[in-house]
C-alpha cells in the first residue's frame, strides 16, 4: 500500500522537518483511504500525496458509501495541520510523498 511504501522509504532516510506529520499520514493510508476536500491544492498534488481528491463533501461521503457500504466509519477534520505534513512543491524533496 501507498502508507507501507512511504514507512519504507522513511526508514532508510534522514529526518526530515515535519516528518512526523509525514509518518501520521502514512499511518492512516495503511489502514484506510484518506479524501481531501479543499481548493488550496490541485488535483494532481493531491493525487501525487497518494491521497483522493474530492470537489465537495457530499462526492467525498458518496464514494465511501459506494465503495465501503453503510457501516463505514467516516472521520472528518477540519483542520488537519497536525495529520497531514504541509506541502510545500517549490520545497524540494523527494515528491513521491
């Protein structure tokens, strides 16, 4: 999965600033899928985040009512500064996370 490829990856690198943030992230990719709803990043760095980009929240919520059923657990944050590493592009780094 996309959260064991980024875990493996951290384990033969050097710390990084925010790598902690990095390592929540990989975490709930391990066990789930993690949905964006925002206008503050594109499509395409969402996706290369190994995240799925959403319009809205209604899209977000009917694609895991479809994909997992009724019984899924949903989890929202409306502020996830401290689950998801700021991105920063123009930062360098190794952009596969």
């Amino acid at each position: 999965s996309s959260g064991e490829e980024i875990l493996e990856y951290l384990k033969h690198s050097s710390p990084k600033e925010e790598q902690w943030a990095v390592q929540h992230l990989a975490y709930f990719l391990t066990h789930g899928e993690i949905g964006l709803v925002t206008r503050g990043i594109s499509e395409e760095d969402v996706k290369r985040l190994k995240m799925k980009y959403f319009e809205n929240l209604k899209n977000a919520i009917s694609y895991a009512f479809n994909k997992y059923g009724e019984n899924i657990r949903i989890l929202i944050i409306k502020k996830p500064d401290f689950v998801i590493p700021l991105y920063n592009p123009q930062k360098g780094g190794d952009e596969r996370f």
